[in-house]
C-alpha cells in the first residue's frame, strides 16, 4: 500500500511541469538580462518556464560541479548555501546529475531561489528523470531557461555551448566545486574567465579524480581557492565595494586583480587578454591616480606594503 501511494505520488508530478506556459524574453527587452546581453555569441533571445522576473537576477551566483558528486562535494555545496539564501542570491546551475541538481535541490530546501539552465529544450528536459526538480523550482518562484527551441533534444555541443550561459548571467561569480582534468564544469570556468567573472574552485584530496580539475585551477591561478562560506561572502562584498565612479570595467578588474597578488605586465595582459602596449597605458592611468605602484617590473596595489632588505 505505502510503495502504490509512493508510486502515485511520483506519478502525479512527471510532466506537471508542463502546466508552465513557454515565454520568451528578446535581447532588446529592457528585462533581458544585462549580464548575458555583453557574452560573446550572446543569445538573441532566451525561452523560460515561470514568472520573470527582474530582481530574480539582480544578485545570481552558479554552482558547477562534477556529476560523480562525491559525499564531500554534496557537503561543500550544503555548507555554502545557507549565507547565499540569506544574503537573497539565486543560485544557477545547469540542471544535471551530481553538483547542478545538489545546488537546485539545497537553495529550494534552504528557502531560496534558483534558475536552470537547460542543454535542451524545455520540452525535452535532460536529463530526463528531474521531473520532480523541475515541478519543485517552478513551483518555488525559480527559472527554467533555454537558448534552444522548446522540441529541441541535447546534444553532445549543447552542454558546453550552455555552460557560456550559466556562467554568464552570473553577478556574483562562479564556484567550480568537483571537476575532472576533462569535466564540462572546467569549460563552464573558461567561460567565466572570459566574461571577466570571479572564479573560486573548491580544493579537493590530491588522490581524488574529481578534485583533480580544481586543483589544477588553483595551482595555475585561474582559481580562487574557496575555503568556507566567509571566503565567498567577504569576496563578494568587496567586489561592491570597488565600484569607483568613472572607472571602467577593465579599471576595476586590474585593481582587483592587484588585490589577490602582485602581478608583472606580462602576466596581466595575459589575465585581460589584451596587447602588452594597451596593459601599460591603462595601468599608467591608474598609477597616475595613486591607485597602484610598480616595482622592479612588479604591480602592486598601492596599499600592499612589502618588506624590504
């Protein structure tokens, strides 16, 4: 009797998402969102499943992450969702086995919101055993997204061509929890790289193949190394904190930058993925203006003091 009522229950929700009429939201709508609008190859228009709207993204951050989620993945993820819901940040992710359907499932249990980014159309979910995840996001006031046409079936490009999206509407950065040397969720932080995003990767065991995509983000400077919620949080905060008036985009991003550590020019043009020449006139602008210093060819943050002798 108990295993029928289960079944029943089970039952009653596959494809009740579909009681969600699609919408479609256009580039040129002031609603579209202004992150993904300054994406290389941003879409022209975006298809969705609940109600637009607007603050749902003024503060997002994506949790990516192996779909071999280990026991320590899912703890990772539980312990940084509580001060996300409470500081009111939609969590992103793209839907799938492992870390994308922990970070639904937790913001949802933790009273949050949360936004799915599909490989496929929203007709044809994959993978296509979350009926009951995409019921509950809908149903909570979340998002369903795709770029593609609603009968569209993933392919083996739509994932990575969806991982530009899941990192770009993204405000507050990105979080690469579990990672293989060749996990999609390391095409997700190349994206973010790109689009200028905060990046943080969760250190892992050395012995672990799903920590090995991680670790290598930290070790070669790709990546923030996220210890605890606080390291997130404080990030975040101070990222607000650095919008100066006048500045540019670039401005801020090289004052942040000279925050985490001292950089050569060298390696700064390769961090902007901009010339040598055009690195030195921005950052002549801004020692003119007090705010950095250079050293022995070395950048520093005007505030950092280094020892001497």
């Amino acid at each position: 009797m108990e295993k029928t009522l289960i079944i029943i229950l089970i039952l009653a929700v596959i494809n009740e998402w579909r009681k969600w009429p699609i919408k479609t939201i256009k580039s040129e709508s002031s609603d579209f969102p202004a992150e993904l609008r300054q994406i290389k190859q941003a879409p022209k228009k975006m298809f969705y499943r609940g109600e637009w709207q607007p603050k749902l993204l003024e503060r997002t951050i994506s949790i990516v992450g192996s779909r071999r989620m280990t026991q320590y993945g899912k703890n990772v993820v539980e312990m940084v969702m509580l001060p996300l819901v409470q500081k009111s940040t939609t969590v992103i992710s793209g839907f799938m086995y492992g870390v994308d359907a922990e970070a639904h499932e937790q913001a949802l249990a933790m009273g949050g919101q949360t936004i799915a980014i599909l490989a496929s159309g929203l007709d044809y979910p994959t993978p296509a055993d979350h009926d009951r995840l995409y019921y509950k996001i809908l149903e909570r006031g979340g998002l369903v997204m795709s770029e593609y046409e609603p009968n569209f079936r993933a392919t083996l490009w739509s994932f990575p061509q969806r991982n530009r999206i899941v990192s770009g509407l993204a405000t507050e950065g990105v979080i690469v929890v579990e990672a293989g040397i060749d996990s999609g969720s390391l095409v997700t932080a190349r994206f973010a790289r790109e689009q200028r995003k905060k990046l943080w990767a969760v250190p892992g065991p050395i012995t672990s193949a799903v920590s090995r995509g991680c670790n290598e983000l930290i070790k070669n400077g790709q990546a923030k190394a996220l210890l605890s919620a606080d390291d997130l949080l404080g990030s975040c905060q101070r990222e607000k904190q650095l919008e100066i008036p006048g500045w540019s985009k670039t401005d801020m991003y090289i004052f942040e930058l000279l925050e985490d550590s001292p950089l050569t020019i060298d390696v700064l043009s390769l961090k902007l993925h901009k010339e040598v020449a055009e690195v030195n006139y921005l950052v002549s602008i801004l020692e003119l203006n007090g705010m950095i210093e250079e050293s022995n060819g070395v950048l520093y943050k005007k505030t950092i003091r280094r020892e001497t002798g």
